[in-house]
C-alpha cells in the first residue's frame, strides 16, 4: 500500500474569492512510494504546499468513509462531530468511539451493522475517488476561513468528482522566498516532464500508426493486384469462351455444308444424274427436209466431175 506508481496529477485551480485576476496551478503527485506532495501556486506572489503521508491518507480515509456513511447511524455520528476536529484526527476517533458506545447502550446496533456507504470503504476505492476528483474540472483552492485576519497564510485544495458526491480537501500552508521558488520549480519540472512523456508516448503511437497505415496500404496494394488479375483472368475465360463458341459456329457450318455436299454427290444421286444425260433427245424434223431426203440421190464423184 503506497504510492510506487502514482502518475502525477496537474490541473486549474479556480480561486474561491472575489476580486481575483490571476489563474492558479496545481500539481498532486509522489515524493516517494509513502508520501504526496501538492502545491498550488499563480507563479507570481502566491505558493502554497503540503505533504502528506500513507498514514496521514489513510486517516483522512478513515474520516472521509464515516462522514460519508449517508443514511447509518455512524454516518449520522461522525457527521455530527467532524465540524469540531476535521483538523485532528485522534479527537475524531476518540469522539467517535465514545458516541458509538452510547449507541450501542441506547440500542442502535442495528444502525451500526448497516452500510449504505455512496463510495467505497477500502484503501484502494478511497484513493480512486481523490485521483477522480483530482482530475475533474471541479477544483477550487478557498482560503482558510480562520486565516483571513492573517491575509493568504493557509488555504485549502479542494475537489469534488462529480456534482452531490462527497469533497475532498487538503489544507495547504503558504511557502515563502526560497521555499515558494522551489515549489515553483519543482511543479514547472514536474509539468515538463509528464509533457515528455506524453510526447514520448505520442511519437510512439504515430510510429505504430504509421506502421500500420504501411501494412495496410501494402495490403491494399496485395488486394488491387490480386483483383486486377482476377479480372483479367475473368477476361481471358470471356474470350476463350466466345472463341470457343465462334469454333463451334464454324465447325457446325462447315459440318453442315458437308453434309449437303456428301448428299449432292452420293453415287445414287450421280447415277440418277448420269442415267439422264445418257438419254437422247428426239428432235423433230421439219416437213420440208423430210421430202428432200426421201427424193435425194447418190452421185459418184466421177461423174460429177464430168
């Protein structure tokens, strides 16, 4: 139980008083795994500070839980006595005992076994809920009400989660000369640092994106190649296809025309073809020529050349 990875916490403290131009910083984070030191400072004529302890935490825990018991009987109890030693936390435990004893006479055990508590009651829960709270947008620094007659010597950081959830509060000592300088220092080095970190972490993910943006973008690539093929081989297929089929057209004709041929030629058609040119034709002979030649005569040549 301690503080070895806390991550260190920054943010705007709005000033709680009137008549103020000036912004204030904050800065909740670990000296070491047992202690958290908080300082809130404009940079200019205010700083104020304040250490505090696992065991100093865990008290205010033990507070914080009990004044936050809504609707029990010890929440009723240490409600009614924290106004008088929130500063102190032996006089709270001591008060607290005494009233719960005389609970107990009077007959409210029942109360006491019950637990309506809003938040959490472990180490862990409680420490979640001051990181949450650290982190709202709801973080005041209010001047010490009992120190006003001394004008800024003590003031208080306050936050709260989130609107009707309980208040965290840390009272904080004003630090002067050297002591304010190095608390500026310190939360302006702090403020670096964790900027660095950040910048560190986002160079990281830029590179892992630019990875990735590579790997995909080389997928891509895959993907467009890979589809350009696939759609010239749905091409090539289209057109060995159609000349497929232009074969088949063709062979078909050729087929066809074939066997139109093989039925012209057959030898009983060329017989049929040949018994009919071998047929005479009669023709008639005229009348006239047909006298002549029954009266016609047959002469030598000797005497016709007499």
């Amino acid at each position: 139980m301690g503080f070895e990875d806390f991550e260190a916490i920054f943010g705007e403290a709005k000033p709680d008083w009137a008549n103020e131009s000036r912004r204030f910083l904050f800065h909740f984070g670990s000296i070491d795994p047992s202690r958290l030191r908080i300082h809130v400072t404009d940079f200019h004529s205010r700083t104020w500070g304040a250490v505090r302890s696992v065991e100093q935490l865990e008290d205010m825990s033990t507070i914080f839980f009990g004044v936050n018991s809504a609707g029990t009987a010890l929440g009723l109890i240490d409600s009614l006595i924290y106004p008088f030693c929130s500063s102190s936390s032996l006089a709270f435990k001591v008060l607290h005992v005494l009233l719960e004893a005389f609970c107990n006479v009077v007959g409210f055990v029942g109360w006491l076994q019950q637990d309506t508590v809003g938040v959490g009651g472990s180490w862990s829960e409680f420490v979640d809920y001051v990181v949450a709270s650290m982190k709202s947008k709801d973080v005041k620094v209010v001047l010490e009400e009992n120190s006003k007659s001394d004008g800024d010597a003590y003031a208080k950081l306050v936050a709260q989660k989130s609107k009707g959830m309980p208040l965290i509060s840390f009272s904080l000592a004003k630090l002067e000369n050297s002591a304010a300088s190095e608390a500026m220092a310190n939360l302006s080095l702090e403020l670096f640092k964790s900027y660095k970190n950040m910048q560190n972490l986002f160079i990281k993910e830029q590179e892992c994106s630019d990875r990735l943006a590579k790997a995909l973008s080389t997928e891509q690539g895959k993907n467009e190649s890979m589809q350009g093929q696939l759609e010239l081989f749905s091409r090539k297929q289209k057109l060995q296809k159609i000349n497929t089929s232009d074969k088949m057209d063709i062979s078909a004709s050729i087929v066809s025309s074939n066997t139109f041929n093989g039925l012209q030629n057959s030898p009983d058609k060329l017989a049929a073809q040949g018994a009919g040119s071998t047929k005479v034709t009669k023709h008639v002979v005229p009348a006239y020529r047909r006298v002549k030649a029954r009266g016609a005569l047959l002469q030598d040549n000797e005497d016709k050349d007499d």
